[in-house]
C-alpha cells in the first residue's frame, strides 16, 4: 500500500470538514430569506443542503477508511483503488449537487459520486472480511 494514496484520505477529510463548516457559514447568510433560493423546500435549496451536509458525511467516511487501512498488515492493491473511490465520491458530490440545483436534467451525474462510493466501499468491506 502506497502511504500517500491513503494520506490523501485524511488530508481530503479535514479539508471537507473545513469547508463544511465554510458552506455552511456562506447558506446562512441567505437562509432567513424566505424566498432564498426559491425558498425553504425548493429543490434549489434542498440540493444546496444535501452539497453542504455531503461535505460532513464524506469526510466522516474518508477519515473511517484512512483509520480502517491504519489496522491492516499487507493490504492489497485493491485498498488504492478505494482510497482514490473514497476520494471522488467526496469531491464530485457537491459539485453534483450544485450542477443539479440549476440543471435538474443532468441527474444521471450523480452516478459518478455514487458509483465511486458504492465500489470504494465494497473494497474496503472486501478487506476487511479478507
């Protein structure tokens, strides 16, 4: 196992957590608007809660695969693979989301995020039971 395809893990964790909270301080500035991105239960607004709040659970999830991989002796080569699946799930969630509050018709792009995530989970599982 290469130690920096899964330092990236930790690394991309804390900064999703950092810009958690950074995306989270930017929608409050709007959010006592009523009428704030076509209001409280918009699709808009809900795509913009579901990018802030995909920022804290992908890092959750990066920070448990980097601690998971810490308990292993001789991982395979299959532990990169879902370090870097981990990784894009986590960077193009968001940006889906956002790309899908303002063009509803591309919703199939959210099968980048969630395929990464679903395969870069069944790897780390495969491991583990391994």
């Amino acid at each position: 196992m290469d130690f920096s395809v899964v330092q990236i893990n930790l690394i991309l964790a804390w900064l999703w957590i950092v810009l958690g909270f950074v995306s989270g301080f930017l929608l409050g500035l709007g959010f006592h608007g009523e009428s704030w991105l076509g209001g409280y239960t918009s699709f808009k607004r809900r795509l913009y809660r579901l990018a802030h709040i995909s920022f804290f659970g992908l890092a959750i999830m990066n920070l448990m695969f980097y601690f998971t991989v810490q308990g292993f002796n001789a991982p395979s080569r299959l532990i990169d693979i879902a370090s870097w699946g981990f990784v894009v799930g986590a960077i193009s969630m968001p940006i889906c989301c956002i790309i899908m509050a303002h063009y509803s018709k591309l919703r199939t792009i959210f099968a980048i995020p969630v395929i990464s995530l679903i395969l870069a989970g069944f790897l780390t599982l495969w491991e583990v039971a391994s």
